[in-house]
C-alpha cells in the first residue's frame, strides 16, 4: 500500500500541464496568468530566447528574435488597434534601428527609427503620395529634405518641426521657382522668386509677401508724341512702389503695345483712310473709358514686318479731332509723362494656376 500510495505523486506530475511553467530550454508554448499573452517558440535558461512568435489577446502580435526574454533583434510587429504594421530593428520591445512602418491609412516610412518614432534620414511616403526624403527628428521633417508634393511642386532645403525653414528652393510645377529663406512654412527674410512669365523679384519677403514690391507701372517721357505708321518709336517704363521710388528689386516683366483707331459710323461715301487697316480682321472694338471703343489696327516693325508687341495700354486718346473721321487712338498714358497705366501692378499675392501667355502682362506671385 505505501509502495502504491507513494507512486501517486509521480503520476500526477507526469500529467502536469506544461504551459502553467515556462519551459526551460528548447521549443515550447507558454501562456501568460493574465491569459493576454501567448508565446510559442525557443526558450533559454527558462526566457524567452532566439525565435519566436507572442500574440495579444486584441489581435497583435510580435515574430521575430528575442534575447533573454525581451524583443530584440530583427522582427514584424503587427498594432492590431491602428493596422499599421513595422518590420525591422527592435529593442526591448520597441522599434530601433532601420526598418520600414506600412500605415493601414496609406503611405509608408522607411528610414531610421528610435523609441518608435521616426528619428534620422528615412523617406515618407504620406497617403496623398506626397513623398519626403531627408531628416526627421522627434517623428518630424527636421533638417536637411527634399520634398515632392500632389500639385507637382518641389521643395528642397531646410525643416523645423515640419515646417519650411532656413534656406531653400523650391520649383512650381509651373515653371516658377523661389530661392531663399523662410519662416513657418511662408517666404521670410531675403529671396529671389523668377515667376514662369519671365517676372523677378529679387528682396526682402515678409509673410510670404515681398516687401518692396511694384505697386505701379509708370511711363515716362513727353506730354505727346507724334508716331507715324511704320515708324519705330521708343517708351520708357518704370516700376514704382507707393512712394514713387524705383522697384529696383523687380525685372523681367514683359509688356505689349496695343494701338487702335476710333470706331465710328462713317457715311457710305466717305474716302478717308488714315492709316492702314486689315480689312480681314475681325477683332472686337476696344473699350476706353473716354466714351467711345476703338479698332485695333497693327503697329508695324520696319525690320521684320511682324507684329512688335511693346507695352500694354488700356485706355485711348483722340489724336485726330475732326469728329465724323476714322480717328487714330494710343493710350493716353503712353504720351503722358509720370501716368500710371490704369489698373497697376496686381499684387503678388498667390500664383495663377497655369502659365500665363508669355506677352501678357502677369503679377510676380508668392509661392505657396
């Protein structure tokens, strides 16, 4: 009877569940007290050791190296409460190192990490497919970075906080670009912006504005002039800030000249003929604000023969007074000296969503 009764203790630690202890060496599966976690793989010394898989009980999981007993070494991490998923380099327990973060929300992070948060060169991809290569900091474009943006444009130069700041360039999908410096993610300090029409500013900016901008587009010379059809003829054309000082800092704006003569009703056996007029144009009469429209006619170049565009006017003036006649009519402005062209110089405040033709006159625009 004792021999029986002292062979029960034995059988019934042979029966033991095994997983009420973790296994000392080898291959072995552990559930935790709490019943939250579950580890299945290699085991040293009693720890979790070499490869191996840990589940939570919400859906996420962990596979990959452990030393003794802590996720360390490379592996995949599955957040089962975001989707987001990370293979790479961990350390204790958290992703350190090179590795690459798939977001459930779309885009994705390859690069550098530290504590789990984006810390060193890598490259973003967000879920708009805007894509960020460079230095990151505390999880943020921090540093040295190039960016791509939805639109097509193109940022290179300085971060602070995810902001733009420092020294950079950035290129328009239009053709526009801006070099110089910034301030919370606006033109700050000195730069230079070449706009796609052809337009340089070259200045101080202030909250994405340029400081001495052209307020006015101003044409000197005499009071009036006497142009013959054929003839050349030269203007001079200024860009004045509010105070009448030359905008030094601006160039490269293109101008055109329009001429016309004054629309009237002329009897039907009337013969005058003034100036030469293409018979085949149907080009809509001119607006003044004189009271009356005029019909554009061409202003002849006597080397090519061509069309010579050379300053945009917007108004017109008589120059033939006997009323009743085809009258020729120029832009007062032009024969005016230190007159304003009607309309000024629009503000450079946003760019026009798409090259602009390259004989009109367009605004320098901040770059936004």
């Amino acid at each position: 009877m004792a021999a029986a009764g002292g062979g029960n203790p034995s059988s019934s630690r042979s029966f033991r569940d095994p997983r009420r202890r973790p296994p000392r060496e080898g291959y072995g599966v552990y559930v935790y007290p709490n019943s939250f976690f579950r580890y299945e793989g290699e085991w040293k010394g009693g720890k979790k050791h070499g490869w191996g898989k840990l589940l939570f009980k919400d859906g996420s999981y962990y596979e990959g190296e452990f030393v003794d007993g802590e996720i360390t070494g490379e592996g995949c991490r599955l957040w089962a409460s975001s989707g987001n998923t990370y293979s790479g380099q961990f350390v204790l327990g958290e992703p350190q190192g090179h590795g690459i973060m798939k977001y459930k929300a779309g885009g994705h992070y390859e690069g550098e990490l530290s504590h789990g948060a984006r810390e060193g060169h890598g490259h973003l991809v967000d879920p708009d497919g805007q894509a960020y290569w460079g230095s990151f900091h505390d999880n943020k474009r921090h540093g040295q970075g190039h960016m791509v943006f939805q639109n097509g444009d193109k940022y290179e130069g300085n971060w602070v906080q995810d902001r733009r700041q420092g020294h950079g360039v950035l290129c328009r999908a239009d053709g526009s670009t801006y070099e110089g410096q910034w301030h919370s993610d606006v033109f700050s300090g000195l730069g230079n912006m070449t706009h796609c029409s052809g337009a340089i500013y070259r200045g101080m900016w202030i909250n994405g504005h340029p400081v001495a901008q052209a307020k006015r587009i101003v044409i000197t010379g005499p009071e009036v002039m006497d142009v013959a059809q054929g003839s050349s003829f030269t203007l001079s054309v200024q860009l004045q800030q509010d105070n009448g000082e030359v905008a030094k800092g601006e160039d490269g704006r293109v101008l055109k000249i329009s001429a016309g003569v004054r629309y009237v009703q002329l009897p039907a056996y009337s013969e005058v003929s003034f100036f030469k007029v293409n018979k085949d144009s149907q080009e809509t009469p001119i607006q003044t604000p004189f009271g009356f429209d005029c019909i554009a006619y061409p202003l002849w170049s006597p080397k090519s023969g061509g069309l010579e565009p050379r300053a945009a006017l917007e108004s017109a003036r008589d120059l033939l007074p006997p009323k009743g006649e085809l009258e020729p009519a120029l832009a007062s402005n032009t024969f005016r000296g230190q007159r304003d062209i009607p309309g000024g110089v629009p503000d450079l405040g946003s760019l026009p969503p798409a090259r602009p033709s390259p004989r009109t006159l367009e605004p320098l625009s901040s770059l936004q």
